[in-house]
C-alpha cells in the first residue's frame, strides 16, 4: 500500500512482509447471568462476534464506530487484557490467546497502550517519574537507580515534557500534558505496537491537536505500528492509513483511509460519513439523509447482516443471509450485498470525498 | 433594527473561592434575534456554560457575584425577583444540558416528569397535562409515544433520553432555547439525529436557539452567528460564514488549524496552539490570549483589548490589538499553509517575546530516539 510513510524502522526481523498482528474470528462473549447466588446464564452481549484483520508493521489502522460496536474490546483483546470467547490473534506469527505466565509477559512488553481518560489512568499518589519507570520495575530493567532516572527524563523530553519535573504529581499537569505522560510511558519499552484507545476525546480541540501530533512525530521516529480507536471521524482521517469501521462486534468495512472516506460502500460508512458535522457552513447539508433509531443491544443483534434494521438500502435478503466481508472492487472490502453507488454516496451527503 | 430577544450586556459573574475569585465571565455583551441561532464556542473553563445559565438565574444559589444587564424581551433578568424569574424559566427561555441522563429522575416515568412540567406552568387537569405529554413526544419524535409516556429514563436509549429532554423543554413553547453541548454524549449518527430535531422544532416554533459547544463542526451546520469565547471574554462575533471564511481573532484561527477536516487525508498539517488555557483566578494581563498567541508584541501584556468592529464588515467584532489589515494578511498567509511563524515573518510582525506558555516543547527532531533500548529477547 503505497500511502503507508517509509519509516525509519530497524529492518524488522525475517519475513518482514507478514503483518505485525493477525486477527482471526476474533469472538469475545459477556455472559449475561441471572440470580444472586446461584447465577443462571441467560445470554450474552455479543461484545466481538467474528472480526477477521491485519495490522501491518508500521502502519497506522484506525478503528471507527459507535458505542458499543466492540472496538475497545477488540483492543484489550489484541492485548490479552481480556480472554477472547474464540478466534486468535497472532503477534509475530505466534497465536498468544493461549499464552501464560513469562511467554505472555514477555509478549506484553511488545505492546503497550494509551487509554482515553489521562485523569484516571494515572496514579495520583505515584510521582510522574514513578509512573513512567514502573514499566522497567515490572519488567526488571534498568536497575540502578540513575541509570533509571536518566531513562525516563530522556523520555519525558521526548514527548515533549520538562525532565525536571520528574518528581511532581498527576495533579500538577494538565489534561494534554498527563495525555503525555501516558505516551511516555507506554514508549518506556520501545514497544512495537501501540493502541491507542480514544487518546484524544477527553482534551480540549487545542489540546487534542498537540496530542495527535506527538503521536504522529513518534510514530515516524520509532517506527511505530499504531492501533487508533476513536468515534471522531476527521480525527481517524488524520492519523491513519487504513481504517477499520465496526457495527455491533463486527467490521462492516475495512480498506486504505483514501478509498473509504472517498467511496464508502458500505451503507453504514456512508450513514457515518454523512453524519459528521463539517466544520465549513459553505458545506451545510440542508437535508441528508439520516439513519433512524439507534443502534440495537448487542445482547441481541439482528440476525445475518447486523444493520439490516436501520439500512435504507436493506432487501429480504439481508435479513436472511449475512454478507461477507469482501473486496468490493474500488479498494475496500466491505459486507453488504447491496452496497452504495457513486449516485448514492453524492445523495446521502457524504462529505469527506476530496 | 428591531430590538432583540435576548441582549446580554456586559455581564460579569464571579465565584468567590477559597483560592480566589474566580472571574467566570468577564464582561460580556451580545444579542440573539428571534428566530435565529447563535452558537457560542469555547474550550473548557472559557465561561460559555457560566453566562447561560446566568441567563436562567441558575448562578444565584451558587453565591455568584453578577453584574451587567441581559435583557429578555427589554426586561432586565439579572434584577428581576426570583418568583418572576421563576416564570421565565421554562417558560419563555428553557434549557438543555449535556447529559441527557442525569437531568432526567431514574424514579419517575419520563411521562410523569413531563405532566409535571407542564403542570408547572399551566392550570391544567392531569389528563390534559397527560395528552401534552404526549403530543410532545410525539413532536420529538419519539416512536409510539403513548406508550412511551409510561418508560422510565433507563428504557430510553441516549438519543431518546435527550428527545424526551428536548420534550420537557418545550412544553410552554419558549422563545429561547438554550442547549447547552446538546449533542455531545451522543454518538455521531445520532447527534445529526437531534441537530436536525433542533432545525425543525426551530422552524416549526419560530424559536431562537443559543446553542453553547466546543464542537466546530456543531455550530457550523446550526448557527447563524457564532460568539468565540476565551477564559471568560468573547474575543470574536461574526456571522457563521465570516467566522469561518475570515476570522480575525488569532484564537480563532489556532482553533480552526486544530482540528483534522473530514476530507483532510493524512498529509494535512494540524498547527496546534501552545499551552494550555489560563486559570479564571491568575488571569493573564493585558490580553488574556497573550501568553500562547505567536502574535503577541511587548504591549500586548498590558493592554486589555476591547471587541471592536472589524473593517468592512459591520456585523464581525474581534478583540484583537494587532491592526485589522495585519490580520488579514496575516489569515491570508495562514490559509495558504503557512505555519504561524512563517506568516509572521511574511508580513514582518516580529516575534513574541519569549513566554513559557509559548515553548511548550516540539517533540524531539527526527532521528535516533534518545530513549532507553532495553535489549528485549523472549
């Protein structure tokens, strides 16, 4: 793919032509239980059901899509926060859904993650320079206590803190600066992935901007593979070269940042796209067309294609049979067996097309 | 012109704290017609939610300290007794918040809290209260709604909650709604959902809408002029299209060169603006902007800009002490993709005096990370 950005990646061991992570029929199940003591399965919510993707070594993947649609429980599944109900992930070739003990620690050090809420996702009692070595003291590197200390105030200047304010507290800091500290930290290891989960929705718009920009500016010095979650559409746009859209624990459409925003064939992406307030009142859409009701519980999906319920497009069929997922020819793959025209796209006011 | 709905003129409220006071809003002034919307933009802590809810009186009880006038229909709301204010609120000005479920009671039926409020300001019987329930819910469009008059908040999805909370705020027909981030604990298919609903209601009622967001894109598809609000000042007016094809504030600009665009693609370049936004206690001199503009000169530290016409366009105010002519050369090279220091040197503005806020450190130059390489076998 050629809008992949050449990185300054140390060659990547032998067979660097396969991807970094392979998901397969990822599927991850809440069980739903009734009674207090004696708790009786009643169902389950439908968190992940049957997500198939690569993540290729230096390329940023995005993953869009609405509460609820499983793309943070992709993500803690990728990183064996959460047992997966099937499927595998293979990191490196090695499928670590069955993993233990010192394989599965050794595999973590690998990834690393940056969660939304920069106020909760930090110790308040632990100094800064605590937080951003505890990924040493876990993992046991770096024993002495300068060398230590040098490590993290290096770190610290690399996203973009004052190495001397090594001792203060979360509380000291602002959101964009904490959001930084976050970074470091996750950087300690020299992971070679990264997920990113929301890392930019709880900052102010002149905040979240520097943050991006951190990301990026990393991504291109470390060689980083980044795995990008968020619901902001132009966000997604701009960090990422492929981009994943999920409905109801399944991915709908997956395919190069261009091709998707352009030409959304998926009548969902279309829905999404024209749903995004544009920031141009020359653009204003005075009458799109808006997709009705709201998303249905995961507990209880739809049956075969998951947005048959709400799609303008839906026919018999896609109550009866589930489209899979596959190329649809203008350089994305999506799932649908009616999927959207040229005319269509320009009709519902999709306005992310250049 | 004939008189504006609302004219808020220089309202001050201050919050006295145990670390001071707090200058929540600092003397702003401006106007709603009826019928139109006006979208107030602000980061967090810029005193956009503050000067609404002023409006309502909903600062009294907080011990704000108020002064300046908002004038509603030329009565003066900041003096009026609270039992006259009381019939005000929600009934010719209502008001929308955020989070659609905290402002609804998980005990009571969404019908039974809506029968309340029209029972509030109406002398009707119970079932009549009832039937306008319902015909409200119905109107906001929420599907079968004489069956949902009897659900309770927690049956109500995200985007219904906020409908029925729009319900309830329409029930004696204001001429002004107030929403305040209406949208913005929604998802984004859902958002388009209520902005439309606000569009039509606004048609359909001839109501004005004051619409409170940090959300560019919000309040350019619903506004028809837009206030930008900094730590407690507006620091610029215009009409939507203006705001958006000629802005004259640079908080403005560092604003619109923030945010990613839909159709931006990977190459696009975000030009953040340095620093964080100021405490409301330590406000900066001068120019409250002054310590993260990359325009800023010596005497902008001291002077306190006033928001002043712009040239040629009668309608657009920006409280900015550089010259208008320097700003539009200065947007013009900012549009042609100019960084904020290139644009500077290309009209020969020199640069700020040094400021922490401004330096807040680049990431590193390109090249070898200066990290630790843990050596990592498995």
């Amino acid at each position: 793919m050629s809008a992949i950005e050449p990185v300054s990646q140390p060659a990547p061991s032998p067979g660097s032509a396969e991807p970094l992570v392979q998901v397969r029929g990822l599927v991850k199940h809440f069980p739903l239980t009734r009674g207090l003591l004696i708790q009786r399965k009643v169902g389950a919510v439908q968190a992940v059901d049957g997500v198939s993707f690569d993540v290729r070594r230096g390329e940023t993947l995005g993953i869009v899509g609405e509460t609820g649609c499983g793309k943070s429980t992709t993500a803690r599944l990728i990183m064996r926060l959460l047992d997966p109900t099937a499927g595998e992930v293979r990191f490196e070739g090695q499928d670590i859904t069955a993993l233990t003990g010192s394989r599965l620690k050794a595999i973590r050090r690998e990834m690393q993650m940056i969660f939304q809420d920069p106020y909760s996702s930090l110790n308040p009692r632990k100094t800064i320079g605590a937080t951003i070595a505890q990924p040493f003291v876990i993992h046991g590197l770096l024993e002495g206590k300068d060398e230590r200390k040098r490590a993290v105030q290096e770190l610290m200047e690399t996203v973009g803190l004052n190495p001397e304010h090594y001792n203060r507290y979360p509380h000291e800091f602002s959101g964009g600066q904490r959001q930084r500290i976050g970074v470091a930290r996750a950087l300690a290891l020299k992971p070679k992935l990264l997920i990113a989960d929301e890392p930019v929705s709880a900052l102010d718009v002149s905040i979240q901007a520097q943050v991006l920009n951190l990301l990026r500016d990393m991504q291109r010095q470390l060689g980083l593979t980044l795995v990008f979650i968020a619901h902001d559409l132009s966000v997604v746009r701009h960090m990422c070269d492929r981009v994943a859209v999920m409905y109801l624990g399944r991915i709908v459409e997956i395919g190069p940042g261009d091709a998707l925003y352009d030409f959304p064939r998926h009548p969902y992406t279309g829905a999404l796209l024209s749903a995004v307030p544009v920031a141009d009142p020359t653009l204003r859409a005075d009458d799109r067309e808006l997709l009705s009701g709201d998303v249905p519980s995961p507990a209880n999906p739809p049956k075969a294609c998951r947005f048959h319920t709400r799609c303008p497009k839906a026919q018999e069929l896609c109550s009866i049979e589930d489209p899979p997922l596959e190329d649809k020819g203008t350089g994305t793959e999506a799932a649908c067996h009616f999927p959207l025209s040229r005319e269509e796209v320009a009709e519902i006011g999709v306005r992310s097309a250049r | 012109m004939t008189e504006p709905l609302l004219r808020v003129e220089d309202l001050h409220v201050e919050f006295v704290t145990e670390d001071g006071v707090v200058h929540a809003v600092d003397g702003i002034t401006y106007e709603v017609a009826a019928g139109r919307t006006l979208g107030i933009v602000g980061e967090s802590g810029s005193g956009k939610t503050v000067a609404s809810m002023t409006t309502l009186g909903l600062t009294r009880s907080q011990g704000a300290r108020v002064s300046g006038r908002i004038l509603f229909e030329g009565r003066d709301l900041v003096a009026l007794p609270e039992a006259e204010l009381r019939a005000v609120r929600g009934n010719e000005i209502a008001m929308v918040f955020q989070d659609p479920l905290s402002s609804l009671h998980p005990f009571f039926k969404v019908g039974w809290q809506l029968v309340e409020a029209v029972k509030a300001h109406r002398d009707v019987s119970k079932a009549a209260a009832r039937e306008r329930a319902i015909e409200l819910l119905g109107l906001v469009g929420i599907p079968d709604p004489d069956r949902r008059v009897d659900s309770y908040p927690h049956e109500f999805s995200g985007g219904m909650r906020q409908r029925a909370m729009i319900a309830m705020a329409l029930v004696n027909e204001p001429k002004l709604l107030i929403a305040d981030e209406p949208t913005t604990a929604l998802d984004v298919t859902v958002q388009a959902q209520i902005l439309a609903l606000l569009e039509r209601l606004q048609r359909e009622l001839g109501m004005a809408i004051v619409i409170i967001t940090h959300d560019l894109g919000v309040v350019a598809e619903m506004a028809d002029d837009i206030a930008v609000m900094y730590a407690g000042r507006i620091v610029e007016t215009a009409s939507a299209r203006h705001m958006f094809a000629s802005p004259e504030h640079p908080y403005t600009w560092g604003l619109l060169k923030s945010i990613p665009h839909l159709a931006g693609g990977r190459e696009e370049e975000l030009t953040p603006i340095p620093g964080t936004p100021p405490s409301l206690i330590h406000r900066p001199s001068g120019c409250h902007f002054h310590p993260r503009c990359p325009y800023a000169q010596p005497d902008h530290a001291r002077i306190d800009p006033q928001l002043e016409p712009v040239a040629d366009e009668p309608h657009h105010h920006a409280a900015c002490l550089l010259e208008s002519q320097l700003r539009r050369r200065l947007w013009a090279e900012l549009g042609s993709g100019c960084t904020p220091e290139q644009a500077r040197e290309a009209v020969g503005l020199p640069a700020p005096p040094p400021h922490p806020e401004r330096h807040a450190p680049a990431a590193t130059a390109a090249g070898e990370p200066s990290g630790p390489v843990p050596e990592v076998g498995l």
